[in-house]
C-alpha cells in the first residue's frame, strides 16, 4: 500500500515523530490485502521465508518495544523527564542480528540499536529493555548499565559494551576482541565466552568512512589475507544518511562488496520476511570460517537524526513522505496481518500496548534517584585499592618459572652487576611474563627484532609468538587490539614506538578505553599497561617525532595513570605495580620511558656508572604517587629544591653539584616519577622547608607537567617560596643540535638558579 506524500489536514501541525505515529495505526485500519490462514508457531511466516512464525512474532516485539522508546524519549524530552533523544526508528530490522546471534557474542552497538537490544534481552531470563533503557533515558542512578553516566546500549550479562558517542572509534576494539577470542583460545586462556563467539560490530553508513573504522576494514583484511583468524561480523546499518549528508547511492556495496579479505553480505533490514535468511549467512559465515565478515544491512532513518533535527527545514516535504513510507514497521504490520498470524486488532492492541509499557516504564524511571553527589559520578573513574595493588605488585610466587626463563639462579637479573634503563625494563617484563601467563606484549617491531631499542628483545623467544607479536604499522589498531584483549581477561602491553605516534591514536585511550570504567560503571573493565618510548634528548637522532616532549595529551585522560622512570631500578618496580594495578584495578595506565636514558651510563664522569641500577628482585614494588628524593650528602637540601622527572633527574643532580659550586646550596632533587595524576602530597612534603624551588619539566611550556607542579605547590601554600621554572619551548624539536636550543639543559637550571640568587641581592 503507498502512503500518501500530501499531509491530510488532521496531521498538519504535528511532528514527524507525531506524523510516523499516526501513519503506523493508519495504515493498519486501510491495510486491505488478503491473509492468509494463520501459521503454526514453527511454520514459516511467509511463504519461502526462512523465518518462521514464532520467530516473526518476537522479532516484531522487539521492533514496537524499539520504537516506543524512541516515541517516548520525544514526548518526555520536552518535558524534561529523558535527556536523549537519538532513536533507533528504520533501523529495527537490526533485531535480526540479535536474534540470530547470541547473548555471549561480544556486541559493539550502533546508537541505534534499540531492537537489536530489545532481541537480546530474550536470551535471558528476566530481564527486561523497557524498563532498562528507561533508566537510561532518563539519567537514573539504577540504569543498569551506566548508572546514569550516559544514555548507552549496553548490559553486562549481555556482553553489550557500551560505546560513547564518537561514530566508528568501536570498531578497532571490535575487532581486536574477535582476535582476542581466536588468540586467547589458543594461548590456553580460558576465555569467559564459549571458544566459538563471534564479535558483532555495528555503525552507519556514513562512519563506515572515518578513518577509524578504515584502520579496522583493513586490519580485518590485514589478517584474514595471513589466514589468521578474525570472527568479527561488522554490521553496516546503511540508512543513506549521516546528519544531513547523504552517502552517495550505492556507495557501502560499492566499496565493500569486492573488498579482498572482508567476506560481503548483504540483507534488507527493512523487511524481516525477506531479510532474516540473508542476515542468518552472513552470521554462521562469520561464526564458521572465523572471517571478517561485512553484514550490509539496508536500513532507513525514520524521524530524523535525533530530537533536535527538524529535517522539514532542510529537506523536501515530498522526500520526508517518501522515506517515512520505507519504515520497516509498516512492512512487519504487513507480514503480521498477511501471514494471517494477527489480525488488525491484534496488531493495533500490540502497538497500544507497547507505549503504554514504554510510558509505565518512563513514569517510574521518572521516580527513581538520580546522580546527585560528585563521588558517586566519579566512583567507578577510577578504582584504586592501594593495599590490594601492593600485595599484587610484591607476590614473588613464581619462582620456579622465573628460573626456567632466565635460565639458571645465577642468571636471574638480580645477581647481575647493575644495569642501565632499557635492560632492566627487558628484564623486568621477562619477569611479568613469568608471573602473568594472559599478558601479551605486541607493537611495531617488538618481537625478533626486539624493539627499535632492544628493550622487547628476547620476549618472543622466551614467551612464543602468541604473546609477542608485531603488528601492523597502526597506533590506532594496536591500542584497539589492547582494548579486545582486555576484554576477554587477557593482560595487554602494547607498545607504541614514539610519543609522536601515540597522538595520531589518542582516541582509543582518551575515548575509548579509559572511558569504558566510567560509562560501564566499572562492570567492564578493559585493563592494559601501554609502553610508550618519548621525550627529547636523543643526541644525533631524529627531529621533532623522536623527539616528541608533549606529555599534554596524557595528562588530562581522565581514570589514566602515568609513571615515568628515570632509572632501571624504579622501572622495575614502577611496572610491576602498573601491571598489578591493571589486574587488580582494571585500569588503563601508560609508562613513558624516556628514550634518552634507555642506554645511559654515567651520571657525573664518563665511565662512572652513576646512573646504573641493580635489578630489584619479586616482592618489591612502588607505591603510585611516590617519588625518589635524592638528599645531598650532610645537608637536608633546602636551600633549593629541584622538582623534575625522566631526563630532568639526571640533569638536575649534574646541575646541581655546579650551583654548590657555584652558590653554595645544597640541593634536593626530587623525581616525581608519577606524572598522572600528580601526588600534590608528595610534592608538598619533598618541597617543604624548601628555601627556593626549581622545577624542571622537559615537557612543553603550556599544559606541561609543570603547570601541575607549580599549582600543587601554590595551593600548597608554597606560594611565597621563590620559584623558577625550567621548561621546554611550545614548538615543534628541530633536529641536531638545534634540538637542545628548545629543551631543558643543564645550563638552564644553573641559569635559574642564578637569577634566584639574584632576586635575593
Ligand atoms: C568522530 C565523530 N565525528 C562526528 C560525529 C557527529 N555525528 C554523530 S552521528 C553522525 C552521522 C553518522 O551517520 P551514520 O554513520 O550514517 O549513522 P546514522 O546516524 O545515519 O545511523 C555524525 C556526523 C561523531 N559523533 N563522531
Ligand atoms: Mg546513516
């Protein structure tokens, strides 16, 4: 039956959801075709259907329960009782895929997956979308799967992770969980799924072109052309449309349907009849051959983008009637009432009776406590049991293996002669390994060669190359790939190469996995521990990207922590307790390691061996926030006190035997060695009594790190004390020895402490 594209007079006036609303009961009372006799429970809806009655009838369940949501969330948004308003309405045949998976296949949702939700739901017992979404509709403390942090689709014991709001940032982490399903069977690990799930990915037609969901087409590809398995089943829900853009006609077939390595599928989403057998190959193809798996799925978008799109203004009222005539529900009304399965009656008795739901469900969420104290809405950012993650940190019960990896009891690491940086870091990921059988580590060159500075070498040898592994040359995917891992239980230590090509990546940990504590309400947890090489300082090598000081974009990642060694021994214990954190926290945490000291030496003279560490054996481990003050002999330092990290400390311990020479202070250097978040206890008590303070931050001048030291010693009350900062130019580093012109050197520091001692003539 055709709709009508001019608006009958009783309509006019009313919204598009209004209008969609009314055209559904409409069409049901003028529906006119023949029905025919009614079909058992196992028959099929439709005759050459692969969809059989029963079937039919909860999937067209799903669909009302998906689409009253999104009535609802309109009505009440404008009374201010539910704050989102981004529906689900023509894409609902997304119910399909729900059905035809299961509650233990990892789900990575499209915002409009009301339907798909609505399905999922059924796979266990007494749960219930209507009231859930509510509650998430409406901010409530109870949402079940945010605690009112956002409106999302998720619920843990339907292993549906929520997604924030950015279109494709899910698909990296989608996929690396396929990988990590495949992976972690392998390995042993006993995953929390069955052996054959499937990850289920799905985004619109216009995010198929972020970049981001481009770097997961292709590592999907990437892999499947090694023949390594990846069951990720990407859902595209192509309603033509983003926003107000339209993607041009026939352009996700297109592009994708040849795509080498991406097994195409396509199925119409607007036609449960029609579309169930398609949607069911593409399913068992993904389960079956372990292939990424491309489900086009033919959607339209009723109502338009959200709430606030009043796509009257922008479109033809001709093209609007046009696409409301598309809705999926019209044509599951039509099947209902053609299969003989339900009459007129019966449909509209269905439609009623699903609002009334939906607003019961609304009016109670309406009742329910909200957010109200800003420990409750931080409470689950960051978890930190401090005495937990000590005991994890120190447990040394792995001798034995440690044995088998190092060889004998004479070649354990701390019966070596002291060593510098980057060994004891190689050492002591060794040490994790042997502790931790679910940890990988994987990155860009990091497994037989070792890293572009050794620090992995070994690794792979020792552990297999399950667990080491290189990966494609791919920020985004190698920290998407941490998030999948982590998903499953695996422990992750990705590497990325260079603090420069962690920005182009930012997302996956500033969005993505620091986030999922915090909008899951800690009930998904996505633990990893990402070494990152940086900072200036390398003599002879690089330019600005080797060179990269910016620390500004770690710094303000909420729930992340940051440790930054300067020296072997805290290296060690510094990961050990990051990596306890992420077992026993479930935190994200990054260790910047400073690639300048990664092979240094001396401190003072050549050949000193001042800054080579022993190697502290299992059982120690540092505190988060503890810094290391280095005292001057027979002085307790006050006369000035140097606050710095990384290449800061050994340039301040060398600056600060000049001042004594030249000034006569005796100085304390304090390494912070936690940059996020910054222990204002510890820097108060390390700069208390302090005459005059320095702080040395090789990072940039804006955002840097100092900034933090600086306001956590004002608000300290430190204020008054004299105070210079040494701090690294806001600029790109030049190469050679320009390099040093925009960086803390030693000379600044004398520098700063001379015009303190000026201040004071
Ligand atoms: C990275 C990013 N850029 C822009 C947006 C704003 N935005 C939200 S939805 C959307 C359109 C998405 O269209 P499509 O993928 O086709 O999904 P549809 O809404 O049509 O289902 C845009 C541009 C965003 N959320 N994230
Ligand atoms: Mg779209």
């Amino acid at each position: 039956m055709n709709i009508s594209t001019s608006i009958p007079a009783r309509m006019r006036g009313l919204n598009r959801a209004e209008i969609c609303d009314v055209n559904f009961g409409e069409f049901v009372h003028r529906w006119d075709g023949s029905a025919e006799s009614k079909p058992a429970p196992g028959e099929a809806i439709l005759d050459g259907s692969a969809l059989d009655a029963e079937s039919f009838r909860e999937l067209f369940e799903s669909q009302l329960v998906s689409r009253h949501l999104d009535l609802m969330a309109r009505v009440l948004r404008v009374r201010n009782k539910v704050f989102y308003t981004i529906g689900s309405s023509g894409h609902e045949g997304n119910a399909m895929v729900a059905r035809l998976t299961r509650h233990t296949d990892p789900a990575f949702l499209h915002y409009r997956s009301g339907a798909f939700m609505a399905e999922r739901f059924r796979k266990l017992p007494g749960m219930d979308p209507v009231m859930d979404s509510a509650l998430s509709l409406a901010a409530c403390k109870d949402d079940p799967i945010s605690g009112g942090r956002h409106k999302v689709w998720g619920s843990r014991p339907l292993w549906v992770l929520p997604q924030t709001s950015t279109i494709a940032s899910h698909l990296p982490k989608a996929l690396g969980t396929a990988i990590a399903i495949e992976t972690g069977r392998r390995m042993g690990h006993a995953l929390p799924i069955p052996d054959d799930s499937i990850a289920i990915c799905s985004f619109g037609d216009a995010s198929a072109n972020h970049a981001t969901a481009q770097t997961a087409f292709n590592a999907a590809a990437w892999t499947a052309y090694q023949k390594l398995p990846a069951p990720v089943l990407f859902v595209c829900e192509d309603n033509g449309i983003g926003i107000s853009v339209k993607t041009p006609g026939g352009w996700i077939g297109n592009r994708f349907r040849n795509m080498d390595g991406l097994d195409y599928f396509a199925a119409d989403g607007l036609d449960l009849a029609g579309g169930y057998a398609d949607v069911q190959r593409a399913v068992e193809h993904c389960r079956r051959t372990r292939r990424p798996t491309f489900l086009h799925l033919r959607t339209t978008r009723i109502m338009g983008h959200a709430g606030t799109d009043f796509e009257i203004e922008w479109r033809s009222m001709e093209e609007l009637c046009a696409v409301e005539a598309t809705d999926p529900l019209l044509r599951s009304a039509t099947i209902a009432l053609q299969s003989g399965l339900m009459s007129k009656g019966e449909v509209l008795e269905l439609y009623e009776a699903t609002r009334k739901r939906c607003f019961a469900a609304a009016d109670e969420a309406d009742r329910r406590p909200k957010l109200d104290r800003l420990s409750d809405v931080i409470a689950p950012l960051a978890p930190y049991t401090p005495a937990a993650v000590k005991a994890e940190a120190e447990r040394a019960d792995f001798g034995e293996r440690r044995l088998e990896v190092f060889g004998s009891q004479a070649r354990l690491p701390e019966n070596q002669p002291p060593r510098h940086l980057s060994i004891q870091i190689n050492n002591a990921l060794h040490d994790i390994f042997a502790k931790y059988p679910e940890t990988l580590l994987f990155g860009e060159d990091v497994a037989q060669k070792g890293g572009v500075y050794t620090v992995t070498r070994g690794l792979q040898k020792a552990f297999g190359p399950r667990r080491v592994f290189n990966t494609l040359l791919d920020e985004t995917m190698i920290l998407g790939m941490a998030q999948g891992f982590a998903n499953v239980g695996l422990l992750p230590l990705p590497e990325i190469q260079y603090l420069a090509y962690f920005h182009n990546a930012c997302d996956q940990l500033r969005g993505e996995a620091a986030s999922l504590q915090f909008f899951s309400n800690d009930q998904f947890r996505n633990p990893m521990v990402v070494r990152i090489a940086g900072l200036g300082y390398q003599r002879g090598f690089g330019g600005h990207f080797h060179n990269d000081n910016s620390i500004t974009a770690l710094r303000d990642i909420p729930g992340l922590v940051v440790g930054c060694p300067s020296r072997g021994d805290d290296a060690v214990t510094m990961l050990r307790t990051l990596t306890a954190l992420a077992r026993v926290d479930g935190r994200v945490a990054v260790f910047l390691e400073p690639i300048a000291l990664y092979m240094t030496k001396d401190l003072h003279e050549p050949g000193d061996g001042g800054w080579l560490t022993s190697y502290p054996p299992p059982g120690e481990a540092m505190a988060i926030g503890e810094g290391r003050v280095y005292q001057p002999q027979d002085a307790n330092g006050d006369d000035l006190v140097i606050l710095t990290y990384g290449n800061g400390v050994p340039m301040s311990l060398r600056a600060a035997r000049t001042i004594e020479q030249q000034f006569g202070w005796k100085s304390r250097v304090v390494d912070l060695r936690w940059l996020v978040p910054l222990d204002e206890r510890f820097i108060m008590e390390s700069a208390h009594g302090a005459q005059r303070i320095i702080v040395v931050d090789e990072g940039r001048r804006s955002a840097g790190v100092g900034e933090g030291v600086i306001t956590a010693l004002i608000e300290g009350g430190l204020g008054g004390t004299p105070l210079r900062r040494v701090v690294g130019v806001d600029t790109y580093t030049p190469l050679a020895g320009a390099a040093l012109l925009v960086i803390p050197g030693e000379d600044d520091i004398v520098a700063a402490a001379a015009a303190l001692a000026n201040s004071e003539t």
